[in-house]
C-alpha cells in the first residue's frame, strides 16, 4: 500500500512578515482541468490571497511509456476550454500559466519569484512515476515551508491496506459519504466579489502556451494525434453527460456489448473521467438525480450504469492498495514460463513459427488474420476507443492465442486507449490476463465475432480489405475458397490456430492457479474480488475461477455472476440471460433528417435514425457529416449476450 505524500505545515518561523504578505497560493492542475466540482480552486478563489494557476508539462511524466499525442491533445483542449471560460468570468488574458519542467525545478523558480503559502491539488491514483514525482514534491515542500494540501476527487482512500479484512467496509463508506457532498458548480462562489474580483488576484508569473506532443518531443511513433477520437474539455464532457441523460442511455442495458451499438448505447464520459474534465461526483450526482421517475429501460440502463461507476472506482480503489500492479503480477504461479514476453504454454509450434516480434506487431497493427481482433485494433489507432467487451477480448487474444506476456501489450494499449487511467489500466489487464489468480476470462474471438458483429458491419468499417464480402463468411474469411487456394486477397492468413492455443494456455494457468490457491497464497488475492455488493445472507460461495466471455450484471455481485456462470457451464446447462455490459463509455446526440430507415455511418459508426421508427432519418451522419451512402450496410442489431 502506499500513502498519499503530504506536504509541510505552515510556513517556516523563519519567513519575515513581508515575504508572507507577498505569498501566493498555487492551483496545481493535473487530472482536473475544469470548473465544476473543483475544491483547489474553490479555495484559493475564497481565500484572498493573490494566486496562479499552474499546469506542468513534465518531461518525466511524459516520457512514460503510455503516453500518447492525443493525450496530450485532449489535455489541451481542455485547458483551452477552461482558460476560455475563466476570460469570459473575468475579462481578462490568459488565466492559466503553463510551463515545461520537471516539477520541483519548476516550483523551486517560482518560489523564487514569489513565496508560495499555499500548494493546492487533487489527489492522483496515477502510476509509479507520477508517485515518484509527488514523492519529490513533498520533501520539497517540507524544505520550503509550503503547506501542501491534497483534496480528493475521487472515491480512492489513501492509506489503506488489502491485508485489512475491513478495508472495503471502510472504502464503500467513504465513497457513500464524498457522493452525498454536493458537486459545486461555480468555484467561485465563495469567493467575495465573485468570480471577476478573485480573477483579479490571478498572477501570471510568465508561461509556455499551450505545447503539442511534437513540440513537447515525444517520440514520432506517438506524436501523432487520432484523427477521430473525441475531443476534450468541459464543455464537450457536460454536452456529452447531458445527451446520455436525455436521449442515449435508454439503450445502455443491451447495448453496450456488440462494437456498433455501443458507440452511441455507452456514455463515452471515460475519457472526460480520466482525465478529469468532468468528475465522477458529478456524473454521479447526475445520474441519480435522472434517476428519480425513471421507469422501464431507462430504469434499468441507468441502475446498470451506475454499477459500472461503481465498479470503477473500486479498481482505482485496488491499485491505489497495490500500486505495484503496473510492473508485477498478483499471481506469480507461472512466471517461471515466461521467456522475454512470451509465456510458454506448450509446444512453440503451435506459435505457427512466429517469433515474439511477429506476433507483437500483427497484434499491435492489426494484422493478425482474424477479421473481429483486427477490426477492434484499427478502430483504437484511429479512434481511440472501442467499447469494454471488445477491450476484454483483445486482451484475451494477446494472452492466451498469442502466448503474449499481459506487461508486453500494456503500453501499446495505453497509448491506444484515450481514456487511459492507471487505476484503471492495470488492474483491469491482470483480471483479463488471469493474473489476479481467482479467475479466467478467454474469449473465443470467432464465437464473440458471431454475436457481437454477425452481419459484419463492424469489420466492413474497419478492415478495408474484407469489406468486398457482403455475406457472415467475412467473420471466418479462412473458410471461404479461394481460386488460388489461399486467403482472400490483401488479407492475412490466420497467425494462430484459436483452439489450440487457447486450450494450451488455459491448461497450464488453471493448473497453476489452483496450485496458487491450494497453497494459501490466493488468500492475498482473494481481497481483488471484493464484491460491489454485499452477497446475499446464506448464499453459497461458488467456484469462481472458470469464466468465458463474462461481464458484471446490472445488480449482482461480479464475482458472483463469473462463477454461476462457469458453474452453469460445467452442468451442461445454459446460464441465466443477462445484459452484458461495460464501464461507462457511449456516443453523440441525435437529430432530424429526410432519408428513410436507419443507417449506420460508414466512417464512424454512428447509428442514425431509430429503425424501429416511421421518422425520417438523417440524410447525413450526426456525428461526423459524412453523407449517407446510396447502398448502406444493414443496420446492425442489438444483441443480447446470453453468459456461457
């Protein structure tokens, strides 16, 4: 476990009564570029005292190898959104200071321009450098007499260890009381004289503008920006909040699963979350309040969603506990397999001779031959999202198709990812990759193709060279017969046989997880399942460890779910229907239109019109303006995931 570093109390005794009266407070903004629902700059805006608000672009911080342009690229949107609405509430220049450095040098001139009183920030559940940094910081500030204070945004417990039988009691009643704490919407409130009288105390020490990711020097293979992934800022997060509360979300139970429903059936907030253009209390307080009279599906959708915040914020939760996660696996049992990145489940010949370089590439390229995985892959590299059950099964082909090491794909994924969030991450590549030790989630990435995408429309979208296939073999092209005897043409061969692979590495690892338990080594782990829910009084405890293809349902408890579903497997008997779903992700408000039937967007995947409806559809996509096609692939339908 690690504690949040605190900084020093009060200024030093040495501090002449001039420096004091000159001393300024400093707004640290990391992962909370906005207005609503921000503590740190509620209180230097009330506390008299002349201020900077300050954003750092760390070379350390950027040199992780997560890091990609289009992260940098959101952040600035957002920056220039709020710096956008700090001039209209104050009438004056630029608001915000930025600067490039490493924080403590950066701190250390600042200080030496004008004594700082005052550090104030959010908390961080960030990954091993940026703790390393706050670490630094807080022996800075000790140094200096600055009192450094650290408010949280979120629902993470600093101090609190996974070896303490009561550590979600105390998690779950700490994140009850900081939900019921009502969301500011103006910082400025308390302010006297209101927002343009504390603007006027706002000092602008000299800055750096707004840096792109070429400026700022990442490498050239992750400067480049998405050229379709959202874009950032409050504005933009509170538009998109709204649109799921009043249109999109009544499709979120049931719709989240399949690759093109869950565009617009998720909330698409996850990277306004990540990277705090919008907070988690408020999206909560929202959801409740709409909450309120729902009735039907929208009920429904609104129950599951508010699961998934919950769900997330218990993983940040469980990293922040082991913050080593990000490097090591929770279940050594067989780590003595891996050779470079590559586990050895079986013989390498059922690697097809590909080296670990090979498998690597296709994977991160999407070039592996298998229509669904790569599809999922080219719609990351130029979109930067695609929804949770498709991120569950590339995972799961790295790991248990390719033999792939979970810390090979990590980075590559992250960069991918444009809401990357460690707390979330990490611990949510371990469950994937069966390294917590409790359980095994593969995919079967044909069978998820038939259910997800079985008119191939999702594939068409995003894999060019099958897009000539108008029939369901495009979900399986190795089967079609080609004149030539090979594959169809442009595409490529399969890199794996599926089943084969699969079975090898789900032999080996259920094998040395049940050693891992046996052992008492699991009870360590064992905490990682905690459940969202109490379980019910005198419910059995199941085997938990086999599961395929499996999400947390609406209103049990996850782990429950997982192992009544794998329990139903090995009875031979069907399991339960549920709507499987994912954490909150989603798309874009409707509009009007004059073509008739639904349409899916070519480009990006949008769903216009409602096909169930006699209204006139949009003649153009509502999302990216694209003209709707003469010839529109099928409007692809919305499927219900029956656990097996």
């Amino acid at each position: 476990s690690r504690r949040g570093p605190r900084g020093g109390k009060g200024a030093t005794s040495s501090a002449c009564s001039g420096e004091r009266s000159r001393a300024m407070d400093v707004v640290w903004l990391k992962r909370d570029v906005r207005l609503r629902d921000h503590k740190p700059l509620a209180l230097a805006a009330s506390g008299g005292r002349p201020f900077c608000l300050l954003f750092l672009y760390e070379p350390d911080q950027l040199g992780h190898e997560a890091v990609h342009g289009s992260h940098v690229a959101f952040v600035n949107e957002g920056l220039e959104d709020m710096d956008g609405h700090l001039r209209m509430l104050g009438g004056g220049a630029e608001y915000i200071t930025t600067r490039r450095g490493e924080a403590t040098q950066v701190f250390e001139d600042l200080h030496t321009w004008r004594p700082i009183m005052r550090l104030l920030s959010h908390e961080e559940t960030g990954h091993g450098l940026s703790y390393a940094r706050d670490r630094r910081m807080t022996k800075w500030c000790r140094s200096h007499g600055v009192e450094w204070r650290q408010l949280p945004q979120s629902t993470v417990v600093r101090g609190l260890s996974p070896a303490d039988e009561s550590w979600y009691e105390t998690w779950h009643a700490h994140l009850e009381s900081f939900l019921q704490v009502e969301a500011e919407e103006d910082p400025f409130a308390e302010a006297e004289g209101g927002a343009k009288q504390a603007l006027g105390r706002v000092l602008r020490p000299g800055g750096v503008g707004f840096l792109g990711p070429e400026t700022l020097g990442l490498p050239p293979g992750r400067a480049a920006d998405r050229p379709q992934r959202q874009k950032g800022g409050e504005s933009r997060a509170v538009d998109m909040l709204r649109s799921f509360l009043l249109e999109r979300g009544e499709k979120y139970s049931g719709g989240i699963s399949s690759p093109n429903s869950a565009w617009t059936a998720c909330s698409r907030l996850s990277p306004y979350l990540a990277w705090g253009h919008v907070s988690v209390r408020t999206v909560w307080q929202q959801v409740e309040g709409r909450k309120q009279g729902a009735k039907g599906k929208w009920a429904k959708s609104l129950r599951a969603f508010v699961c998934r915040l919950q769900w997330r914020c218990v993983y940040s939760q469980r990293f922040e506990m082991r913050c080593w996660m990000e490097h090591r696996n929770l279940c050594p049992a067989w780590e003595h397999l891996l050779q470079g990145k590559t586990y050895m489940y079986g013989n390498d010949a059922l690697l097809g001779g590909k080296t670990e370089e090979e498998r690597l590439q296709a994977f991160e390229q999407g070039r592996t031959g298998f229509p669904l995985v790569d599809a999922c892959m080219r719609c990351l590299l130029s979109t930067g999202w695609v929804n949770f059950r498709m991120r569950c099964m590339l995972v799961s082909f790295a790991v248990y198709n390719l033999w792939l090491d979970w810390r090979a794909v990590a980075a590559h994924l992250g960069r991918c990812f444009l809401d990357f969030e460690p707390g979330i991450h990490y611990p949510q590549l371990q469950m994937q990759a069966g390294t917590t030790g409790i359980d095994m989630r593969c995919y079967s990435v044909t069978k998820q193709a038939k259910e997800q995408d079985p008119k191939g429309d999702f594939i068409r979208r995003h894999v060019p060279e099958l897009f000539g296939i108008r029939d369901a073999s495009i979900l399986e092209p190795w089967k079609i017969k080609c004149p030539n005897g090979g594959v169809v043409a442009g595409y490529v061969p399969r890199i794996v046989d599926e089943l084969k692979t699969s079975k090898a590495s789900k032999t080996v690892i259920a094998e040395l997880q049940e050693r891992f338990l046996s052992g008492g080594a699991g009870e360590r782990s064992r905490h990682l399942a905690a459940p969202l829910n109490e379980r019910p009084a005198g419910q059995k405890k199941r085997n938990q460890r086999f599961c395929e293809d499996a999400e947390p349902s609406d209103e049990l408890d996850i782990m429950a779910l997982l192992s009544q579903s794998a329990s139903k497997r090995r009875r031979g008997g069907a399991a339960p229907r549920q709507d499987a779903a994912a954490t909150g992700l989603g798309g874009l408000a409707r509009g009007g239109g004059s073509a008739a039937g639904a349409w899916a967007c070519p480009r990006c995947t949008l769903l216009n019109g409602n096909e169930s409806s006699t209204a006139p559809s949009p003649a153009e996509c509502e999302a990216c303006g694209l003209p709707r096609p003469e010839e529109s692939p099928a409007t692809p339908a919305r499927i219900t995931i029956e656990l097996d």
